[in-house]
C-alpha cells in the first residue's frame, strides 16, 4: 500500500510562527540554479512592501550545472556554489545536512515542452537527487516540479505516471511522502505558476506534514485578492535606464519582433489587473510584452516592450536587490527556471513546522502553538 497521497494534506498558516530564536537546520541545495528557492529558505529580504523574516536555515552547499546561474548565486548569496553536474558530483564533497531542497529539472515534463518523461536521461535526474538525499541521511527533503509531471505517462500502455514512479522511488529509499499543487499567486506572488511540490520526511521520525496556508485567492473571500502585475510593475514602467534600478536597462530587455495576427510563444501582453502567466525559461527570447503601450493604439504591436528582467524578476517575487550579473538572455532563462522566494519563503516555514512535530527524540527545540 501507498503512503503518499495528495487529498487533504494538514495545513499551517507560517506567519503565525515564531521562528527568531531557533537554531539553524541545515541545507543542501541541488539544482539551485540563481537561488529562488534557496532565497525563500534563508529569509531576509523584502518584497513590494513586505517583510520576509530570516528563516533558521543554514544553506551549506549549492549545486547547479548552469555556469551563469551559479555566477548570479555566489554574487547574491556571498558564497561558493558547485558548477558541476550532479551525475558526476563527488558525494563526498557533499556536507551532512537536515534537508536537502532541490527543484529537478522539468522541462521534459512541461505541457509546453516535447514530454519525454522519465525517458530522457534528465527527466530521470531526481535518481541523483535521491542518491545525495541518501547520502546525507537527511530527515526531510522538499522537490518541485512542473504540474505536468501529474499527466506525463510513464508508458502509454501503462496508466502509471511520471510522479507515481518518482514517489515511489523516493518512498522506497525510506521516506513518507506528499505532494501537494501550489499556485504561487496564492501565496502574494504576481504570477500564476503551479507547481507539485513534494515532501518527504524520513520514515523513522515522520508524525505530519504540513503545507503552507494560502495566503491569497482569486476571490478574496477571508483571504487577501492576488496580486496583479500592475502591483508589482507600474512604478518601474517608465524608469528604463533609472541607475537605481537594477536589470532594467535598454540592455535588459529582449528587442525580438511582435508579429501581427499571429499566435505564438509571447506574441502576446501580460495582463494588468491579474497576475502574469508563469513567467517561462525557454522563450528564446519571446519574452510577453509589458500591458502598458508607447502608443494610443493598444494593437499597435509597434509601440509594445517586452518585459526587462527587473520585470520578470519582479513577476517572480525576487527583491530590487537580486543583481543578474549576467545576460539578459541567461538571466531570462534562469528567473523562467527558478522557485518563486516568496512561495518558497512559506514553503520553508512550513518544513521547519513539520520538523518541529516529528517523532520526540528528534524534535527540535520550538515550543509549538495552537497554529494549525
């Protein structure tokens, strides 16, 4: 029999814990590409107007195969990040650690990608994943990926799919696993982006996992309204070359055509009085153009401009202070790539709490509330 399952998983609404004096659970973080996950867990920085708390994590290593990604990490986090791949890491260079997060790459699971599955050697990468989760003996492990992953068929005679085999395998190594669909709109994020995010805690301590309460909701309701793109764009709209602002230079932003009367990938604006659409890696450069226009005639696809990075970064809930010390066309791809940090703020939250209830003997040390 199975143990993990989607239905109704527990819930915990994060901004009610009290996390400042806890000690620093350790992290390892595997295919971190620029840090959005990354950023989330360690906390600390702020976004349209909102505190996000340090977190009591402690990142001690950092992995991703994309050279440019790991250039912005080190220059944002102030610290050394691994350029290799993860099928040829040393594990040993690879510290102990609590938890190990990792977003494994998605693109062959992605509707809008080719949907070769676990048949391709990268959809099968979260064996590597389990391999360091394995090595580490971590007590829990948080992984993401594309809500595509639900419907891509192991085998098209088989009604098997992709995160069936992935859950089991991580099960089999020893853990209780969940996953649970997150839409980072629902958590004050400017952009409808699902996710499967999945959580495995170690069967030896697993008690309860918890996901993140919802914060946000397309129809108010007790919750506060999502957050449209004007929220988080309108005030740089017009600040193209502004030296206070970084990524939003006349270089920052794609100079690719609009064609008239044609659909394609972003042939298109994003709205303005809901979130964005999720904000892609692989555009190639057909990035969608800001809702505002250069000329009277909204149609006129001559007065459009597409999003800057600033722009997309914003869209993905990173701080004005992120530097994409890189191209605009890998800083495109790896903003598309990366955790929204303000879902993965909460996300992280809600694995200190699951922590916190598992089994006594390793219980750690936060006195727990009525917070559920």
């Amino acid at each position: 029999m199975t143990t993990f399952y989607e239905s109704n998983p527990f819930e915990v609404d994060v901004h009610k814990l009290n996390l400042e004096k806890e000690k620093n659970i350790s992290v390892v973080s595997l295919f971190s590409g620029c840090g959005g996950m990354d950023l989330g867990f360690r906390g600390g920085f702020r976004f349209l107007d909102n505190n996000y708390e340090e977190n009591p994590f402690n990142i001690i290593f950092a992995n991703d195969i994309f050279k440019a990604a790991m250039e912005v990490y080190e220059h944002n986090f102030k610290h050394r990040g691994e350029d290799e791949s993860i099928t040829e890491i040393d594990l040993a260079k690879i510290p102990k650690a609590d938890v190990v997060i990792g977003g494994f790459p998605c693109q062959d699971f992605s509707l809008a990608g080719k949907r070769k599955g676990l048949s391709s050697e990268r959809g099968r990468l979260y064996e590597h994943m389990i391999k360091v989760i394995k090595h580490c003996n971590a007590k829990m492990f948080i992984a993401e990926n594309v809500d595509g992953i639900r419907t891509n068929k192991v085998d098209n005679k088989v009604d098997v799919s992709a995160l069936d085999t992935i859950l089991k395998d991580f099960e089999n190594n020893g853990y209780i696993v969940q996953y649970k669909v997150l839409n980072a709109a629902d958590f004050g994020v400017p952009q409808t982006r699902k996710r499967v995010i999945i959580f495995g805690v170690r069967k030896d301590i697993h008690n309860a996992i918890y996901y993140p309460q919802p914060t946000h909701s397309e129809s108010a309701g007790q919750k506060q309204n999502w957050v449209a793109s004007k929220d988080a764009l309108d005030d740089i709209w017009d600040k193209i070359d502004d030296p206070n602002l970084l990524n939003h230079t006349s270089k920052d932003f794609s100079k690719a055509k609009f064609y008239p009367g044609k659909k394609m990938q972003g042939n298109n604006r994003i709205p303005k009085n809901r979130p964005s659409g999720t904000i892609r890696a692989e555009h190639h450069g057909n990035i969608e153009a800001h809702y505002n226009t250069l000329l009277p005639d909204e149609n006129d696809m001559s007065g459009w401009r597409r999003l800057s990075i600033r722009e997309c970064a914003r869209l993905q809930s990173f701080p004005d202070n992120f530097n994409f010390v890189v191209s605009a066309s890998s800083a495109y791809k790896m903003i598309g790539n990366a955790v929204p940090p303000v879902m993965a703020w909460h996300i992280a939250r809600a694995v200190f709490y699951t922590l916190s209830t598992s089994k006594k003997d390793y219980q750690t040390e936060l006195q727990l509330e009525e917070v559920k």
